[in-house]
C-alpha cells in the first residue's frame, strides 16, 4: 500500500531547497524547512517570498493561492523538528561527509516508515544510505534548478532501496507535476553525467585559448539553439558545484574528460564561483545577478569587424540543399550572386528551391513580390568553374569529401582573381588541406553555415595558420552584412560545434549501451532537465547516423581522445543501414509512424 505523504521535510533551504519547499507547498503538501541558523532559513524564505511574487506578478499564481502556499511552510533550525515528517528531502552542500552527518541524524528522529530522499546531482546515493540503520528507504530525489520551473526529476534507486519506497517517491514527483525518470546509482546520473564533460570541454577550449568565451556561448546557443552557452551555463551553476560534480564522476570512472579542467580548479580557488559570487567567466553587476557586465576582456563594440576587401560579386559551388540556402542568404542581402554546378538540371534545381523559399516568405507576409523579383534578378547560374573568374568571394559547398574539395581549390586558384577570398563551408574537414594545393594559402578561410542556411544565424569562421588576418576580418564582416553571427575559431576537427557536440551525443549512445537508461528516458532527461530542444536520439536521427559517425571518427583521429572513441552501437546501426530519419530507423523506428 502506497504511503501517504502529507508532510515533507526539506534540509538545507538555499537556492534548490527554496525552490523544491515552494513546488511541495504549491501542490498542498505542509512543508517543515530546516537549515542550520536563522540567517540560512531568512535567505531561504525570502527566495520563496520573492519567487511566489514574481509568479503573482505574471498571473501565474493569484495572491490567495500565494498566501496559502507560504502558510505551508514553517522554518526551524532543529532537526528534531521532522520527526513526524512522511518523507525528507536533503538539499545541503555537495559534500558527501555533510549529507551523511546529515542523514544519520534524520536516521535516530524520523519514523521508520519515513522515506530519506537526497537531491544530491552527483554523488553516491548508495554510500548516503549505507550509513543510515535503514539504508532501504533512502533514495536519491534529483530536482533540476530551478525547482518549480523545471519538470524532470530523476529518482535514484541503490541496489538496497526497497521497491515501494521507489514507487513512492515516483509517485510524488508526478503528484508535483514532474517527469521522473527511474534510474541506478550512477555518478551524475543521466543528465549531469551527459552535461558536465561537455561543459568540462568547452572549459578546456575556453582555456586553450582556441575561442572566446563569447564565441563559444554564442556557437552553441545558435548553432545548437542550447538555451545557454556552456560558459554561461557554468556560472549559473557555480563553478565551485561544477567542480566537485567533475570531481566526483572522475573518481568513479577516472575518464579524462571527466576530470576537471585546470582553470575550474584556479578560478574556484580564486573565489570567482560564477554568479554567486559576482564573477566567474563573465563578469556580474552584483553577486546571485543575472546581468553581465563588461570587464577586461570583452569585446569593444568600436571594433567591429570592417570589410578589408571589396566584395562585391559572390560565387558558391554547388547546387545542393545547402549551397541553395547560401546563394539565397548572399542574394537577399543584396549580392550579386554567380552560382556553378555540374549540370543544367541541378542549376534550375537551386533556382527553384530559392523560389519556393520566397513564395513562402510571402505568404507569411515577410516579403513581396517586388522582393522576390529583386532576388532571382541577382542570380547568375553557370556549369563552368570559369564564370567564377570574377568573384571576390567564392564559397565551396559541394560533398564533404577531402579529396573533391582539394581538386576544386586547385581549380579555383587557377580561375579567381588575385586577392579573391575562396571559402569552404565543411564542418569537419582540415581548412589548411584545401589551402596547400593553392598558390594563395593566406586567402584560403573556412565559412561553416549552419543547416538551414538561410534560417540557422551561426557561421564558425574558421583561421588556418596561414589565412591572413585581412581575410578572416573581412569574412567576418561580411557574415555581418547578411545578417549572420560569426565566431571566430582555428582549424582543427569540429571547430567549436561539433567538437563540442558529438561527444556529448557519443556519450549518450554508450549510456544506451550500457543498458543504464532507455533512449527515451536519456531524451526526456536532456529535453526537459537541460532545456535542449532536442534529445540526443532524436538528434541523432535527424542529423543522419552515418554523419554522426562520421564526425565522431574525424574527431577520434584527430584528438585520441579514448573516451570520443565512437561507440560500437552506433557502427553497428550504420552498418546495419539504420541511419535515421533519411532510412524510417535508427534509433527509432519511423518507418512504422
């Protein structure tokens, strides 16, 4: 017979404890909030006074509801206070000596019966429990910050936790309204397991000095749509919490990528925590602000990127989806555009592509015909590479085969015009390749759109050591001129994207492997407890497995990284042919929808 819980205790009542006593309140249940002295419990009840009001304040909760929600809660700094509590939630520290001192006080005061939940992120459920007299009803109950916003909670079962305890504790995570999901004992978990090697290597990146802190937010929030950039993401957190997170995944399954980047270790030992503490790797007006401020090293806005070269005439090879979408980006911004494929055929093909694309920007009322007009008027289609003779710009977007791509930038050295730019737009393949097989190295740049093109507002402008800084400021420039992002990176495998991209979704393919979690436990994980718009199988099927694989391997050769070696499971859906969305299975079965 399931329990019933009426009354909950939460221990710790900083930001996550708040935030779990406020969605405890807001669905009836009474809630007994303790910390450790009247300071802490003043802080915790003024984040809950201040949370209810802006949710009044946005017609989210009327003031009567808020009146008795905050009449639910009572606050103590006395442990004693929870003996008659039906279920304990600890929100303390992420120490593990704290949360065990913690719960072998809860152990001698509560009723057996009482469940001891932990909404630990990262550490062992199992070694809490295991030093309790009842390691059986302790659980871990994971909320995600913040608390009332966030829907997922993973409910972590040890391998003595009693099956009706865990009943129990879903069962109240969906009587709050969450998503729970169920798994083991497991460092991080699924969601935190996922999340902090990527945000550990776009730390490392950051330190590497391969990118700015700003290029890499920006790169995943436009390229990926993340919510936050990793950097960001981070300071929200607290560097101090990543830290011990990374610290305790690395002792369990000592993975270098789980290892802590040096520069979290220096910056939290400096006291730069993030927003908490008023800086981290951007700067705040204040500390626990949201609002950045400028330091010494953001960008001045008095030097922005200028136009060195002239570019007037632009040229693009390539004819399919996403040398479509560039002609159609650089003609409505005004260029004229000269674009070269194989055939006939082919060229009508993006011709008509473009068409349709502004047909239906007019029907939504965000252009006219007298636009459209204009636009079709700026194109120029040819099957000879010669017709690139004149261009100041010529963009490569043919098959992501190094091979193909060197044999064109041989051809485009010989056609273009002395100071022409020649631009590739891989996403993974070495810039420096196709600017060896030219006599004109320093005009060679990599100009990574993002699919589709004329949507997708990130362009990774991509340096090689031989690309003159003219050339990359110009192209940034001119990302600018047709509404674009760019970010600035050096060319090795992934740029700043994929390579931070891939091993988080490899990760996630060898967390299915394990058998640790389902595919569509990991995609409600991701989607709901990390507010990323896709789950990382979801993703995996749009993008293509055979492309994600092939990344993953370019990745792999390039940075011998053991832990980004491609997972068996996903060779051995591309050898299968389950390649996705394109084949109706890969992870999922289309086919049958």
């Amino acid at each position: 017979m399931a329990r019933e819980i009426n009354t909950v205790g939460v221990v710790g009542v900083g930001t996550m404890g708040a935030g779990i006593a406020e969605v405890l309140a807001r669905n009836g249940i009474t809630v007994l909030a303790v910390d450790r002295d009247d300071a802490a419990l003043e802080h915790g009840r003024s984040t809950i006074e201040h949370s209810t009001q802006r949710a009044a304040e946005r017609g989210k909760l009327d003031a009567a509801d808020r009146s008795a929600l905050l009449a639910r809660i009572s606050f103590s700094t006395d442990l004693a206070s929870l003996a008659d509590a039906d279920l304990v939630v600890e929100a303390v520290v992420e120490r593990l000596d704290v949360k065990i001192d913690v719960f072998q006080q809860l152990d001698k005061i509560v009723r057996d019966d009482a469940i001891l939940a932990s909404n630990t992120s990262a550490l062992s459920v199992t070694e809490i429990a295991s030093a309790t007299r009842l390691p059986s009803r302790v659980v871990g109950l994971h909320f995600f910050n913040p608390a009332p916003v966030q829907d997922f909670v993973e409910v972590v079962r040890t391998v003595v936790s009693a099956p009706d305890v865990v009943e129990d504790a879903v069962a109240l995570a969906q009587r709050l309204g969450k998503s729970p999901v169920t798994v083991g004992d497991k460092a991080g978990f699924i969601a935190n397991a996922l999340l902090f090697a990527y945000l550990n290597h776009a730390a490392s990146m950051y330190e590497a000095q391969y990118a700015t802190r700003e290029d890499i937010d920006a790169a995943m929030r436009l390229g990926c749509g993340y919510p936050m950039g990793p950097l960001a993401l981070l300071d929200l957190i607290g560097l101090d919490t990543a830290y011990e997170i990374l610290e305790t995944m690395y002792l369990q399954d000592r993975k270098r990528v789980h290892a802590p980047s040096p520069i979290l270790k220096q910056m939290v030992t400096a006291g730069l925590l993030g927003r908490k503490s008023g800086r981290g790797f951007y700067t705040y007006a204040e500390e626990y602000s949201s609002t950045v401020v400028d330091d010494a090293v953001t960008p001045s806005s008095d030097a922005a990127p200028q136009l060195r070269r002239p570019i007037g005439l632009v040229g693009v090879v390539g004819t399919g989806t996403m040398a479509s979408g560039i002609v159609e980006v650089f003609a409505k911004a005004g260029y004229d555009v000269v674009y070269v494929g194989r055939t006939p055929e082919k060229l009508d093909g993006v011709r008509a592509a473009i068409t349709k694309s502004l047909d239906k920007a007019i029907s939504r009322g965000r252009s006219t015909e007298e636009k459209k007009a204009e636009v079709l008027g700026r194109l120029t289609g040819s099957t000879e590479r010669e017709a690139l003779a004149d261009v100041d710009i010529v963009v490569e977007a043919i098959a992501e085969d190094l091979d193909v791509k060197v044999e064109l930038f041989k051809d485009l050295d010989r056609i273009c015009k002395p100071g022409a730019i020649l631009a590739t737009t891989t996403s993974s393949l070495p810039v420096i390749a196709c600017a060896a097989v030219t006599d004109r190295p320093q005009d060679v740049i990599g100009m990574h759109f993002f699919n589709p093109a004329p949507v997708m507002k990130l362009v990774e402008v991509v340096s090689t050591v031989a690309t003159a800084d003219d050339v990359t400021e110009t192209v940034q420039a001119l990302c600018a001129n047709v509404g674009k992002h760019a970010v600035a990176c050096g060319d090795r495998a992934g740029f700043i994207v994929n390579a931070l991209l891939f091993p988080y979704l490899n990760d996630a393919v060898k967390m299915l492997e394990a058998h640790y979690a389902t595919a569509d436990d990991i995609d409600v994980a991701m989607k709901l407890g990390c507010r990323l718009p896709m789950g990382p199988f979801e993703l995996l099927d749009v993008v293509g497995n055979d492309v994600s694989l092939a990344i993953e391997q370019t990745l792999f050769r390039e940075f011998r990284e053991p832990a980004w070696a491609p997972a068996p499971l996903l060779e051995h859906l591309v050898t299968a042919g389950y390649l996705g969305r394109k084949t109706g299975r890969g992870f999922r079965d289309y086919a049958r929808r």
